[in-house]
C-alpha cells in the first residue's frame, strides 16, 4: 500500500537547492565549452573554427577517461562520509581513484606528445598542424585536475556545490576576458590558453585551496599518494617512445607499433 507522507519543506528546499546548483553547474560548463568556437568564429572564421574543434573532440574524450570513473563515486562517498573516520576514508578513496585516473590519462598525455603529430597526419592530414598544440595546452592543466575530480562526489554529498559553482562562473568569465585578447595575437591557438588559464586559476588553485580548507583534505599529500612512481613509468615509456619513432614512422602499422 501507498501511504501519503506530511509535505516535508526541508526536504524539498534541500534537494531543491542541489538541483538547482547541479542545473547552473551545467550551464556554466556548456558555456564555457562552446565559449571558445562563438570567439574563433567572429574574430578567425570557420577554418579556424574547424581545426579548434579537433582539438576540442580530442580533449572531450581526454576527459571522459577520468569522469567515466570519478562518475560513479558519489553513492560509495556518501556511504564512507556518514561512517566514523568518514573524511580520512574519503581522502584514501580519492587517492585509490586518483592512481588509476592517473595511469589512463599520463598514458594519454604523454603518448599524444609522442604519437600525436603522426596520429594527426594519418587521421586528418595536411592542414591540421595547429590541432596538436591546441589539444596539449587543453590536456595539460586538465590532467592535475582530473586526478583528484573524485573530491566532486565528497562536495555533492555533502551537498556543498555553492562555492564551486560561483567558480565555474567567474572561470567562465575569465575564460571569456582571455581567450578574446589571446585571438588576437594567436589565432585560434589563443582560444586555449583561454581555456588553460581558466583551468588553472579555477579549477587547479581555487579548489584545491577550497578542498584545504573547506574539506580539511591534504592536496599536497593527495597529488604525492596520486604522482608516486607512476610519473616514472610514464617518463621512462615517453623518452623510449620518442627515441623509437626515429626509426619506424609514417605509416600506420608502425603508428599501431608505438602505441
């Protein structure tokens, strides 16, 4: 049987709140994705317009190998926050992800450092060049934060999305106050380091101070548990990469080859 509940206020102005900043958090995200094009197209036109939209489809899947994992963390955080020691296993949930978050995009970023220029001479040809740069200016930044994005889960179940999503906001806007004067020097190339900035100033400085703080997480012992031994392999697979692709290039058997 259904039994009809008295209309519980708190409850809906709780969950109504969460909703709404999950909402605004969204448009900010849409529009600082799109940002970047609106600028090209009216101060570039749409060659540049094109070859930045390559980088942007590279990094949209950059970032999707870490969100496909922090994504699902919110149910399991929620649990281990209402536990004794909740915080102290939140931290060394973050840092358990962060590893593997970590291994998928340093193999990510490092082999488009090596590999990225053939991959683009195969996949789109000549004309292209500019999408390299791009695509690594936009990985850059994002790859410290995508390590430790599983901290999102902990602000969502605590329900504490107010601060980040005024910073997304202000990052929207810096985003947009940069990337207008970096166009015109750079090009389309400018648009990043819009975007780049953005990441660093809001994304990097701004929450990671906030988790401190707010949170009373260690980042600095977060990124060294995350960075430990990891950043070796990768260093170590980058430089025999880089010195194997002196003897076999060009042709897509040895790109397979090198990855």
């Amino acid at each position: 049987k259904i039994k009809l509940e008295k209309w519980n206020m708190n409850l809906f102005l709780e969950s109504g709140k969460y909703s709404l900043l999950m909402f605004l958090t969204s448009i900010a995200a849409q529009v600082n994705n799109n940002l970047d094009n609106v600028f090209i197209g009216a101060l570039c036109g749409p060659a540049s317009v094109t070859v930045y939209s390559f980088g942007l489809i590279i990094f949209g899947m950059f970032e999707q190998l870490s969100s496909s994992i922090s994504g699902v963390m919110l149910p399991t955080m929620s649990s281990l926050l209402v536990e004794k020691d909740g915080m102290i296993k939140a931290k060394n949930l973050v840092v358990r992800a962060g590893r593997i978050q970590f291994m998928l995009l340093g193999a990510a970023f490092v082999g488009f450092i090596v590999l990225g220029k053939g991959f683009l001479n195969l996949w789109l040809g000549q004309g292209f060049e500019d999408v390299y740069p791009i695509t690594l200016i936009l990985m850059g930044p994002a790859l410290f934060e995508l390590c430790v994005n599983v901290c999102l889960s902990i602000l969502r179940a605590k329900n504490m999305l107010t601060f980040r999503t005024l910073v997304l906001f202000a990052s929207t806007l810096l985003n947009a106050i940069v990337t207008y004067f970096a166009i015109t020097h750079w090009s389309h190339i400018g648009a990043a380091f819009g975007t780049a900035a953005s990441f660093i100033i809001g994304s990097l400085l701004v929450m990671n101070i906030y988790y401190q703080k707010k949170l009373k997480l260690d980042i600095i012992s977060i990124y060294k548990n995350i960075f430990s031994k990891t950043w070796l392999c990768l260093l170590v697979a980058g430089i025999a990469l880089y010195l194997f692709r002196y003897y076999l290039h060009g042709s897509l058997f040895t790109f397979v080859t090198g990855i």
